[in-house]
C-alpha cells in the first residue's frame, strides 16, 4: 500500500515538474519594439532592455523606426519591421529553422541572409546574396543582388 502511495505521489509530482518545465520556455519570452532611430545595439532605443545579436526562440524584435546593425545576427526567434521601420545590417544574417522575418517595411541587407526558417516580405528587401533552405513568401519588392 505504501508503495503505491509513493508510486502515485512520484507520478503526480514529475507531471508537475514536466508541465511546469514546459510553461517556463513561454514564460520567457520578450518582446523588444524600437522606440527611436538608431544602432540595434544601442539599448537606449528600445523599450525593453537590449535585444541581443542571437534572437532567441519565443523572443520577437519590433522595428518601428531606422535600425541599423554592425553586427552578425542569428534569428530564432521574430524579427518584425513594421510599415514605418526600416532595418538595414552589413553582417551576416541567419535565420534558423525555427526563426521568422517578417518585413512590411524597409530591410536592406549589404551582406548573406541566409534562410532556415521563415521570411515573409510584403515591404521592400534589398539583399546582396541570398541563400533559401527555407521558405520565402513575397508580396512586395524582393532585390537580390547575388543569390546562393
């Protein structure tokens, strides 16, 4: 009888430890939004903190203004560039295969976008070389210079 107690207050306990591992990864999750023009890595232009180069999974960055980024990215999270922002970058950008881009405005690329995931482009995307293992969906202008 006690075993069975035992047994019963194990399996009740590891199914609240499992639900709760499984609520945490959301619980996580931040959204950044640009609150002026600027450097992505200047953290006084976001409402949130700094957003960091590797966009996490369940993390999404909003560009409402003119971003701009020095820096190599890896996106596994959203990358969101609304009718009013522009985001231009002259590092590489990785879009992993869980990761999104989602452009109704302005992006402009000077280096590889390399796509795993997700890029949805109803603005304008200037891109200097481009290589899909993902999936694209174009509604708006998409200006490839050189593609892999």
């Amino acid at each position: 009888m006690k075993t069975n107690l035992l047994h019963t207050s194990f399996l009740k306990l590891s199914t609240i430890l499992l639900f709760s591992l499984l609520l945490s990864n959301t619980a996580f999750s931040i959204t950044y939004t640009s609150i002026a023009d600027g450097s992505y890595n200047d953290c006084s232009i976001w409402d949130n903190g700094c957003p960091n180069n590797n966009i996490q999974q369940g993390d999404t960055v909003i560009i409402n203004h003119v971003v701009t980024s020095s820096s190599s990215m890896n996106v596994n999270g959203v990358l969101l560039i609304n009718v009013s922002g522009s985001f231009s970058s002259s590092n590489d950008i990785e879009i992993a295969s869980v990761g999104e881009i989602n452009n109704n405005g302005s992006l402009t690329i000077d280096s590889e976008l390399h796509i795993d995931g997700t890029v949805i482009n109803s603005g304008l995307s200037v891109i200097y070389l481009l290589r899909i293992d993902g999936s694209v969906a174009n509604a708006g202008a998409l200006n490839v210079l050189v593609s892999a």
